[in-house]
C-alpha cells in the first residue's frame, strides 16, 4: 500500500509474520488442549496430559526467544495507532480474526487495544513488587548471585543423571541378543513352500542316467565318515555351519569331471 | 492358476483355507520359545509333543504347455510321520497365498489335507507325478483352542529316500515358527486371534505374513 | 401454502435504532436491518456452542467481548469432571491469545491500525523483582517435586518394612495361582475353568483390590491382608450339588422337587482370606456348570423314562421305585432363614464325586486332543477317526465313533450299579443272618470301578468245610452275572428275589452235595439225585433236589428232599429181608427192588448233631452198622 518501504518497516513486517504464526501454533495448542479435556477426558492419560503441557510450554518459551532476537525490532517502541473506525461489517477483517471481529468499530477498539493487565495477574505483581522494595538492591544481587549458582549446580546434576540414564537403557535395549533373523526366515520359508535349496539337482529326470548311477556309488563312499557325527543334528547346534561346509566340499569332489 | 486346473473337483468339498503365520527362531533361543509356547497353550501340563515327519512333493507338469509357462503345474505334498508308524499319510495341496489388505493380518491359502494309506505315492508315481524335493522335518507341536502352533527345524536328505538320523542335514541355522488355522473361509475372527496370539511372543519371534511371491 | 391463511410477517418492527447520541444532542440513526441481516442476528443469538467444537463454532456478533461470552457457557459438569480449574484458565488463557493473534493481524493489514514507531525511555531493569518471582515459581515446582519423591520414599519403606501385609506381595501371590491382568487402572481376575477347558457361558471375572484403598477415614484397618478380592455376585455364597438316591412308592414323586437347603452350610464370611473365597466362588461356579450341562441332558436325552427337571432339581427313574435326584444347592446367605427344619440328607457322596470327575473329564477332552500326526493333519480329530479314511470304515463304524455319552448317562449308569451293589449286599447279608445252617459267607473284591464290582460267595457248612459250594457274582450296571461252582453261568436283572432264590436253590444243592459226600465217606450208595427234581408238592418257589442213598448192606435206604420254601425232609424206608424171595430177574440187588414203597419221615430236628449234615452224618453212622 505504502511502496516507500522503509527498511525499518520491512524488519517489522517480518517480525510480525513469524510472531503471527508463533502465537497461531500456541492458539491451537491450547485449542486442541480444551478439545481434548471436554471431549475425550475419559481417555486422557498422565503422560498425555503432560505432552500438552509440553507443547504450551516450548509455545511459549518459542515466542519469548522470537522476541529477543536480534532481528525483532524492540516492539517496547512501537505504539498501536488505529486510523480508522468502521461501523461498517468488513468481510475481510472477519475472515482475518477467524470471525471474532467482524467491524472494527468503537465498540472492539477500547477492549483490543486494553494495556492494563488481569487484575489478578497486576495483584500478583503489586505483592511482588512490594516484596522487592522492602530489600535492599545489596541484599537482592546477593541472593540472586545465590539463586544463580544453585540452579546452575542443580542443571549439572540433572543433566548428567539424565545422559546416565539415557545410556542405560540404550545400553539395555542393546543387551537383547537378537533371537531371530529374517533372513533364515525368509531362507526356511523358501525351503517349505517352494523346495529352494532342497531341490536334488540330479532328481529332475533331465540328467543322464549314467552319471546318475556314477554318483551314487562315489557319494557313498564320500560320506563314509558321517557316521562318526551321529547326533550332529541333535546337539550340536553350534557346529552345524561346519557341517554345511564339509557338505558342499563333499559335493564338489563327488563330481565325477573333477577327479584325476 | 493352480487353483484354475483344480477348480472342478473342488467345487464339491467344503473349501477349506489355511490362516498362516510364519517366523523363525535361532536354534539358540529355541528352548526359550518353547517354555514360552507351553504356558500360553492349551496342553500346558503334559510335556512337549513332538514331531518327525518326512514330507516329498510332487509336481505334475502339464506337458503341452511346459514351454510356454513353468507355472502350469500341480503339487501335492505327501507327508507321514516318522515317530508314529501307524499313523496315515496325509496328502495335501495348498494354494497360492494371498497376502490380502492391511485389513487382513494373515495370509490365506485354500488347503485340502486328506489322510490316505501309504501306497498314495506310488498311485502319484502313476499319475505321472514326479516327486520334486523331499525333506525331514522335526519339532514340537503345540495348539491353542484351533490355533496350531509348529516350531520346527527342516532336514535336508543327503541320500534320497534315507532318513535316518545319519542322512539328516539341518538347513540353516533357525527353527520355523508358524501359527495356523484351518478353516472355512471367511472367518475373519481368526486372523485377530491370530494377530493377538503372534503379539505375545514378541520380540522373541516376529510372526508375520511373508510375501511368498518374494520368493525366487 | 395455504391461500386464506392469514400472513404474518416475521420483520422487526421498522424503527431506526439509534446508534449514537453525539454531545450536541444529535442522534446517530443505524439503517434498519434488512430480512437476511435480521436472520443472522438471530441466529447469533442461537447457542451453537454445545455441538461444535471450540473454534469454528464460537459465534461472535459484533462488540462482544470473547470473555463475555465465555461467561454465557454453562460449566462443563463441574462435578463430575475433574478438569474444570484447568480448563477455565485454559478458555481465559486461549482469550487472551486470540486478541493477541486478532490485534497483530489487524495491525499487519495496516488498514485500521498501524504501528507508529515512537522513542521511549529503556525500561527500568527490576532485577529483584524477576528473582522474586522466578524464587517463587522454583519453590512451587520443588515442592510438586518434593512431594512426588516423598511418596515414592514411603512406597518404598512399606515395601521393605513389613513383607507380609504388602499388597504387592500379595498381589505377587495371587499371580501365582490365578490369572490376573491389568485393564486400565483395575486389576481383573479370572477364576472361570475357561482356560482349563470349561466352554460354559458364565464368566467368572473377579476385581482385585487393595484394602487400603477401601478403609477410609476413621475406619481402624485391622485386616488380615491388604488385598481384597470382589467376587460378581452370582458366585458368592457356597454351592454344591446333592444327589440323593431315593425309593419312592409313585414312579413320579413332584413333591419332592423343592428347594431343600441345608442350613448346616455357612456362607463365607466378608473378611475371609481371598484365597478361601475365591475357591469357594471357583466351586460355586462349576457346580453351575455341572448343573446346567445335566439340565441340558436331561431335557434332549431321549429316555426310555423321561428325566424331569423342576427349578434346582433333576429327578430321573433308575429303577422301579428307585429315583435319582441331582439338586442345585447355592447358598448365597441372602435367603430367608426358613424351611431350615432337619432334613435328613442322605446325600451321596460318590455319585457327586463322580460327577465332578466326569465334568473334569468332559473339560480335560475339550483341551487336550489327540495330537496331529503328521504335524499337518487336522487339529481336533481322535486317532481312530484319522485313520477311518485310509482304512475305509464303513459308516456304522464310524456312526459308532461318534456317539458318545452324556453326564446324565454316565451318572446314571453309575447310580444304577451303586444301587444293585447296595441290594446285592443287602440280600446276602440277610440271607446270612436268617439262615444258620449252612453257613453264608461273601468276600467282595476291593478291586472294583464304578460301573462294576464283584463278589464271592462261599456255602459252608461247620464242621464239614472240605465240601463247599462256590459262586461268584458279577454286578454290572442292571444285571448280576453269576457264575455257579459247575461253571454254568446265568444272568439276573436287578430284582432282589431272583438273587435270593438263586442262593436259595444254591443251599439245596449245597445239602444235597454235602450228603453225597458223606456217603462217600461211610460208603453208602447214591441211588439217585437229582438237583432239580419234579417231585413233591407244588412250592411258591424255587425247585427240590433230591438224593436217594443206601446204606452199605442196602438194607437201609434214605430220601433227602430239599427245597428253599418247605425246607430239609429227611425219610427213611428199612428193607424187609423177607422180600427178596420176589426178586425178578431185572432187578440185580435187593436194594433196588425196594426204591418205592413206605418211607417214614424222620424228625429232623430230634436228631442229634449241630446242623443238617452233622445229623444226618450220626444217622448214617448209625444206620450203617445196624
């Protein structure tokens, strides 16, 4: 509306938009936070509840870095000026405040533009503020030196505790030797429904009959000393790769092309 | 397609459907799996059943259209037990496993098990039947209500048609889990059971449904 | 619409409504409103707040303050709802939000509110007072914390200060013996016989608490454990299943089909230890069970005799006479303290016991199948009917595998065998006690089941012991097989008097044997005996034996005649030596020629001698040298 932008102004615009949006995410969080409470409170649990919590709370601790940073002009400078009052019903206004404002009239204005806070909230603030005039300004860096100390000491200690912890049970979710494997899943399954790797290779009826009879006769006597394992299948679980691989030597040299 | 050729003769039985779950465990962690498996099974106070079987399957080719395609063929398993010798052979065919939807937590595949006297191998040779693999097969078995449960270790037969202990070769290193049901189709309580069964024994095995066209 | 009706028009009255009163007293009119203005004014009126969610459904008309209208809400069942501080901080907080959100916009479009950038002074960093206040919230959220470890501090010195009263060992124990499992914030228990087999429909979950909860304010806790168990109430109270077995005139006594509670039975007391009650409710449960599936029999089985069923009771006919009564008795303590008058209870505990053990294995069958071999087969078959496929059975076999009996059936069976065992013993033992001579004595066999036993009975008589007469009966389930000392066998059916009269014929024959025996020995002659002889007069029943004998010069000949109703008669004929001039030429010995002819009837009972035989021994003693 305005072209002559200045780059103060434009600063601003964009610090507008980020808090607009920050402070819609926050709205919804505590939106959906009621929603849930009238609507669903039969099934809300303690870990739930907390999660909510925890999505006001970094809502709001996001808000309060936005408004430090460097890039938001101090908006502690800047004053609300309205320009214009309009009894009038403005669709777009109304569709900009989600239908709570629908004319922006003298009746809105005063409420909006309110700069006094909750009586509650200024309550609070009296007591404190009278609590802080009886110390003394010496008094008062003392302790907060103090304060500033403890709470540093206390970070420490839960900050290692929780690095502790999180390592335990990462530690313990690691304990758990794995009990299965897909891929022997995938082999047994093959093996049972489609015959893979049980398929006899001379069985198919394709071969000539006198290798066939040529083999049997040499396999034998490769496997002579197989009965010195009898109860390989049984119990000895920890050998059995070995027996696979003297297995397929054994297959090798029973092929009758490969002997002298 | 296999389902297609035998389509006609089973139009006049009851068609049957196997409710199947599948996982495997280290040969290590079995015992682990099978203390587990006896408590939440129906034959908790008598010790562990256990099975020997020797299955072979045969394929009959049809032979005016093998060039064209592989999968125009049929099998049947032929099964009899090894412990038990004067139990019956059990002849079946299974179908094509159909995965189903995320709705549905099993794989599902028609299944018609007939028990039969012993020479139905020789009548399968007669057909034109050629056994295709055979393997052992030994575990324990265990049921819940009409939940089977079979934890197994499959055999390879170094020598053909030997399966005494000496011509046994495990395969891999693993014992097969699978949770089954036999029933008419349609029953979708089942496959919740199922799924609920399969929850508790987890993280030991993962009973899940493979994808059998995985398979190369 | 319909023509003559009369309009009304629904348009506000057309008046300016005045907006404004300026200070020189010159008023401000607003335009009326127009129909759809109207409407909508309305409509804001109408509370759409209670069906729609928060946001899209918050009517705001013009000049409203958000706050205002939270006022206008009605709270949120502030009773029964334990959210309601939290949430109406949370509406007051979301208030304030939205203006914040409302003001930023409107001051982004910079069409009604700009922002003018003016110099201000830096505000005054009050550093006491930001400590003050970050002092108080850091001590609120200590103390949540504190409060917080503090609890868990004396979880923890109760679970180690005393073991015993420990909930959690308790619950511990519990576990070990019940099923249990955790459904939100209760803990459920399971004491139906489900997962033991059991397919009845009645649920048996039970609520385990912790009795520390339940002993409020002021109530002294001396309880016993600190884990309580709430059993639903149709499984409280003690319950057991009467069977009676009783001989009633009519086939048929209704009468008897009432409520018979016996007061002997106590409830379990409110405080009594979980593991008591939650047996007794375990029972009460399977005797529902027990009940319902004979209920069920009774009223599908179809009898020769039909069995009735009237409220709590099955009555069924096992024989003639004899009944059999199955009763419900479920003592919830609740019942009025009446008809406790002495009832005798002639209840029988086997039968009970077996019908407990017959639904035990009704259950342990639903469970336990035969297992598949191959591991493929189908699940839930028997091994027989596996193989009826390869060994072609024909259909009556298989037809015969199928049928199987019920509980009914089988109690019944059983009760009939008890109750032909109790008459078989009954009739031998007064036949023992009424009849001396000769001596009666049983020998059961410990070895029996409960659908057959066996017993020995031995015929004696003093003194004479070397010859002896043997039976051996068999009682099976309504017929008494008998194997007589000859090796004969015959059936008898339940009656008391075919048993009597057997044992009866038994002693005549056990005589007639006896006398043979001691001709034998002092050499008399047998000239005839028959064991069932037509002779004599008609008796009520039973039939005569009779033996002839001679004395060892044949001038002597005595007629024993024995019969189970007119008793032992003992005759005597002496051959006159004058008459053998006569003698034709078939006759070969004198003694035969005198068979016919008068006998003289000897008075038994002036003989000497102990018994029977002792009596007739001195006789023929006697006789022999004369």
């Amino acid at each position: 509306m305005q072209p002559p932008q200045t780059n103060e102004e434009k600063q601003l615009d964009l610090a507008l938009d980020d808090l607009i949006q920050r402070v819609r995410e926050l709205k919804q969080g505590v939106s959906s936070f009621i929603y849930k409470l009238e609507n669903d409170y039969q099934n809300i649990s303690w870990p739930n509840m907390m999660e909510h919590f925890g999505v006001l709370s970094s809502g709001l601790s996001s808000i309060k870095r936005l408004l430090k940073t460097e890039k938001m002009p101090l908006l502690r400078n800047y004053v609300l000026f309205p320009i214009l009052l309009s009894p009038d019903r403005d669709p777009h206004l109304e569709k900009l405040t989600e239908g709570r404002v629908s004319a922006f009239n003298h009746e809105v204005v005063p409420d909006y533009l309110r700069t006094k806070p909750e009586p509650e909230v200024e309550e609070k603030v009296q007591m404190l503020s009278s609590k802080a005039a009886s110390i003394t300004p010496e008094v008062a860096q003392k302790q907060l030196t103090m304060l500033n100390k403890i709470t540093s000491n206390i970070l420490d200690i839960i900050n290692a505790s929780s690095d502790d912890w999180d390592k335990d049970s990462a530690s313990l979710r690691n304990a758990l030797p794995p009990t299965t494997s897909q891929q022997e899943t995938a082999m047994l399954i093959a093996a049972v429904t489609k015959g893979v790797r049980l398929r006899r290779q001379d069985s198919q009826g394709q071969m000539s009959p006198a290798p066939q009879m040529g083999s049997m006769p040499t396999q034998q006597h490769q496997q002579q000393p197989l009965p010195q394992k009898p109860q390989m299948p049984g119990s000895g679980i920890g050998r059995v790769p070995s027996a696979v691989k003297t297995n397929i030597k054994a297959a090798v040299t029973s092929h009758p092309y490969q002997r002298p | 397609m296999e389902a297609a050729a035998l389509a006609p003769s089973l139009k006049n039985i009851a068609p049957q459907q196997e409710y199947l779950l599948q996982g495997s465990i280290l040969d290590t962690h079995r015992d682990v799996l099978l203390h587990r498996l006896r408590g939440l099974c129906d034959n908790a106070e008598r010790n562990f059943e256990a099975f020997s079987d020797y299955e072979a399957v045969y394929v009959l080719r049809n032979s005016s259209t093998a060039q064209q395609s592989q999968n125009q063929h049929v099998t049947f398993r032929v099964r009899h037990a090894l412990d038990h010798s004067d139990a019956p052979d059990h002849i079946r065919y299974l179908g094509q496993a159909e995965l189903g939807d995320r709705s549905r937590h099993t794989l599902v595949r028609a299944c018609l098990d007939v028990a039969c006297s012993s020479n139905v191998r020789d009548f399968l040779t007669e057909m034109g039947f050629r056994i295709d693999h055979d393997y052992v097969v030994k575990g324990h078995f265990f049921h819940k209500g009409r939940m089977k449960v079979t934890v197994y270790k499959i055999f390879r037969l170094i020598q053909p048609n030997k399966t005494d202990p000496h011509n046994l070769e495990p395969l891999g290193q693993s014992h097969l889990v699978e949770l089954s049901v036999v029933a008419p189709l349609g029953q979708e309580q089942i496959g919740e059971d199922m799924k609920n069964f399969a929850e508790q024994l987890k993280p030991l095995v993962l009973l899940e449904k493979f994808d059998h066209r995985k398979i190369q | 619409m319909a023509a003559p009706s009369v309009n009304i028009s629904v348009e506000a009255a057309i008046e300016h409504q005045i907006q404004e009163v300026r200070y020189d007293g010159q008023e401000i009119y607003l335009a009326p409103l127009s129909m759809s203005e109207n409407l909508s004014k309305l409509a804001h009126k109408i509370d759409f707040y209670k069906d729609e969610s928060e946001e899209k459904g918050k009517p705001t008309s013009e000049g409203e303050k958000d706050t205002d209208e939270e006022k206008v809400l009605a709270p949120f069942q502030p009773s029964l709802w334990p959210w309601d501080s939290v949430r109406n901080k949370l509406k007051n907080s979301l208030t304030e939000i939205s203006v914040l959100y409302d003001v930023l916009n409107i001051v982004k479009e910079k069409h009604y509110m700009v922002t003018d950038p003016v110099s201000q002074d830096p505000p005054e960093l009050k550093a006491s007072l930001q400590m003050l206040a970050k002092k108080k919230s850091l001590v609120a959220a200590a103390q949540l914390l504190s409060t917080g470890a503090e609890r868990l501090k004396r979880v923890q010195v109760e679970m180690t200060s005393n073991t015993q009263d420990n909930f959690l060992m308790e619950l511990l124990k519990l576990r070990r013996n019940w099923r249990l499992k955790k459904v939100h914030n209760t803990i459920l228990g399971e004491l139906s016989y489900k997962s033991a087999g059991s397919r009845f429909w009645q649920g048996g979950t039970f609520e385990v608490l912790k009795t520390s909860d339940l002993a409020a304010d002021g109530e002294v806790a001396s309880r016993k454990s600190s884990l309580d168990v709430s059993i639903p109430s149709e499984l409280e109270g003690v319950a057991y299943i009467q069977v009676e077995v009783k001989t009633v005139s009519d086939l048929m006594d209704l009468t008897s089909a009432t409520l018979k509670m016996p007061a002997g039975l106590g409830t379990v007391s409110a405080d009594a230890y979980w593991q008591q009650k939650l047996e007794v409710a375990q029972n009460v449960l399977f005797c529902k069970e027990l009940f319902a599936q004979l209920a069920r029999e009774a009223v599908q089985v179809k009898g020769t005799t039909p069995h009735m069923v009237v409220g709590n009771q099955i009555l069924t006919n096992v024989f003639p006479g004899i009944q059999l009564s199955i009763v419900l008795c479920h003592y919830t303590g609740k019942e009025k303290k009446v008809n406790l008058a002495p009832h005798k209870l002639e209840h029988n505990h086997v039968l009970e016991h077996s019908l407990h053990q017959l639904l035990r294995e009704v259950h342990d069958r639903n469970l336990n199948y035969s297992p598949p071999h191959p591991a493929n087969a189908m699940l839930g078959m028997s091994k027989r009917r596996r193989l009826a496929g390869p060994r072609a059975m024909s259909r009556s076999e298989l037809v015969e595998m199928v049928q199987s009996e019920s509980l009914l059936e089988q109690i019944l069976k059983q009760t009939k065998h008890a109750v032909l065992r109790i008459r078989t013993m009954h009739v031998i033992d007064q036949l023992a006690v009424s009849i001396q001579d000769p001596q009666i004595c049983a020998h059961w066999s410990c070895l029996n089941s409960s659908l057959e036993s066996s017993v020995r009975i031995t015929i004696t008589s003093y003194c004479y012991e070397n010859c002896k007469t043997l039976l051996v009966l068999l009682i099976g389930i309504d017929t008494i097989k008998v194997v007589m000392k000859d090796g004969r066998v015959c059936t008898l059916l339940f009656e008391n008097s075919e048993l009597r009269d057997l044992i009866q014929w038994q002693i005549c024959q056990h005589h007639a044997q006896s006398i043979q025996s001691l001709a034998k020995m002092q050499g008399w002659q047998v000239l005839s005996a028959i064991i069932n002889s037509g002779h004599g007069d008609m008796e009520a029943y039973g039939t005569t034996t009779d033996v002839m004998l001679a004395s060892p010069k044949g001038n002597v000949i005595l007629a024993f005649h024995s019969n189970p109703v007119s008793g032992n008669k003992l005759a005597i004929k002496k051959l006159d030596p004058s008459l053998d001039a006569h003698i034709s030429p078939a006759v070969t010995a004198s003694k035969w020629a005198s068979l016919a002819g008068d006998f003289q009837e000897i008075n038994l009972n002036q003989l000497e001698g102990r018994n029977l035989v002792g009596k007739i021994d001195m006789l023929m003693a006697r006789l022999t040298s004369s």
